[in-house]
C-alpha cells in the first residue's frame, strides 16, 4: 500500500466495467488522488482533450482502461470505428505521458490480439506468430501496437510503460445489452428472460465447439494493480485464471445456474470466432504473484445474482 501513498492516479476507463473495479480497490490503497477522466469532459480521441487531461490530474500513474470493445457481432459491424478508436486513444494518451514526464503507465490489451490459431496454452511470446482471429483482428491489432510503443518508447526514451494481456472478463456491472455484449452476459440474459418468458428454447450463436478461459472481474482489477507496483519490464504479461471450458458446457451450465429448461439451439450460421483461447500464466505469477482466486462458478453465480438485482440498468 506504500506504493501508493503519494502517487495522483488516473484511470482512463474508470467508471467502465473493469475500471470501476480497478477504483475501487485503489481506493482502499490509499493513493493521493485518483482521477477519472469521463467523456463527456475529456474525449480521449482528442489529442488536446488528453492534453487538458493531463494538465488537470497531474498525474504519476496512469492506468489505461479505456477501450471501445464488445462481442463478435458489433466487431463485424464497426471494425473501423474499433481500430481507429482504440489505437488513437492509446497512441496519444502514451506520447503525452512521456511528454508529461509520467512516472509509470499501464497499458491494458487483449486476448484478441493473439494469432488465430495460437498453441494453447497462449504464451506471450506467441503473440507475433500469425494474423488474429478474423471477427474481432482490427480491434486486436489496434491494441496490439500499443505494446509495439511502450516497447519503442521504453527503448528510445527510457519511459517506463507495461503492458498487460486480460482474457475474457465476467461478473458485475457487465454489459448485459445484447448488440453489444460479450458472451457469458448475452447468455445470461438470454436464459433470464427466457425463462421468466416459459419459453421452450433458446437460441446460442455458432456450434457451441470452441473454448474459452474467463476471468473475474474484481481478480482483473486485483492483477491490475498488483502489476502496477511490482512489475517494470517490456515484456507483456498475461492475466487469465488458467481454466479452459467449451462454450457448449458453458451456455449449459449459466442455463442450470439460472434455472432455464427449455432446449439449446445453436445457430451455426453465426460465427464462433478463435477456435481455442486459453493462457499461459506463469509469467503474472512468476513476476508479480498474481493468481486468480475466484471458482468459476462462484463467480457465474454472483454474476448471476448481480444481474437479477440490477435488471433494468442491465437491460
């Protein structure tokens, strides 16, 4: 908690899902001043917004969240708005750190910057081993080039920038709006309203073959941190909680947690996107001791039970 004692700490993101988190337990460390930039007052597509930015937080570490992201289908849709979006926000808010003279800057990526047809599990040095899963490659490649800057400005200008890997997040406060939304949400809310409906069947987009590997939100925001005070190398890191499950076993188990009944009908004419993803996360643990300690169902079933008591925000 020392680290952060006089530390003035931006979070971009931070009145997002994840970012809301991150603040929360940064709070609890004791920092000098948190600031949360909204974007009603600093557009971070803006360069002289992320200069203001600056200019009033003053900050020592910045924490980026920020991002435009979401499911397989708004990345089909908006692929150039993901791009733009995320690569300009990232590549103005690290120049103007270093411009800024910021102590450190923690970049968060994706698991959607990993090649297609990465081995599993996903190694960080595999990152540059082939082009990514198609669906969603714009957004992972914006947020990829923001590991080759950190890596460039670290080199070039001694700045000290990490950049670290989540995997699929889950849990509260998610994005349960189904043209937007990642899986475990969408099939959550899915099995909710289906039930709550007496509705017979429930329709799941692709084949239910693939397989994911999620993390718990407040285990994210947790690793986050934990790497913001201990971790200063080049090298991306990987935060994921090490457990691999079909999407079919998935979808099966949020329908028995939820109580729906009714059939599961797979719409193979949707997409799956990346075959396999699941991380290697010796390296999180190796650095800086991060392990997620969250069981997965116990983190569906808060998630759950978030979502039941928050219906019409979610919706």
């Amino acid at each position: 908690m020392s680290y952060w004692q006089d530390k003035r700490v931006a979070v971009t993101g931070g009145a997002g899902f994840l970012g809301s988190f991150v603040v929360e337990q940064l709070e609890e460390k004791g920092p000098l001043e948190v600031f949360v930039p909204r974007s009603a007052d600093y557009y971070l597509r803006d360069r002289d917004a992320i200069v203001r930015m600056y200019k009033d937080s003053r900050p020592n570490v910045v924490l980026h969240l920020a991002a435009s992201c979401g499911g397989i289908g708004v990345n089909r849709s908006s692929p150039a708005s993901f791009f733009y979006d995320n690569a300009v926000m990232g590549i103005q808010l690290i120049e103007q750190g270093r411009l800024h003279e910021v102590e450190k800057l923690v970049i968060i990526g994706t698991v959607c910057a990993y090649p297609k047809f990465t081995p599993v599990p996903f190694r960080e040095d595999d990152l540059w081993s082939g082009y990514p899963e198609e669906t969603n490659a714009p957004y992972g490649l914006a947020k990829k080039m923001l590991l080759v800057q950190s890596q460039a400005y670290r080199e070039q200008y001694g700045f000290n920038s990490i950049y670290l890997l989540p995997v699929n997040l889950y849990g509260p406060r998610d994005d349960f709006d189904l043209s937007t939304s990642h899986v475990i949400p969408a099939i959550i809310r899915k099995c909710i309203e289906a039930r709550n409906r007496g509705d017979g069947e429930l329709v799941a987009w692709g084949t239910g073959e693939p397989t994911r590997e999620f993390l718990y939100v407040e285990d994210a925001a947790r690793g986050i941190l934990m790497a913001a005070e201990r971790y200063d190398r080049p090298e991306p890191v990987n935060l994921g909680s090490g457990f691999e499950i079909r999407i079919e076993d998935l979808v099966e188990l949020i329908a028995e947690l939820t109580g729906f009944e009714g059939r599961i009908v797979w719409d193979a004419s949707k997409p799956d996107g990346q075959p396999r993803r699941m991380l290697d996360t010796s390296r999180a643990e190796q650095e800086f001791g991060f392990v997620a300690g969250t069981a997965f169902r116990e983190g569906l079933e808060e998630t759950i039970r978030w979502c039941r008591g928050n219906a019409a925000w979610a919706r």
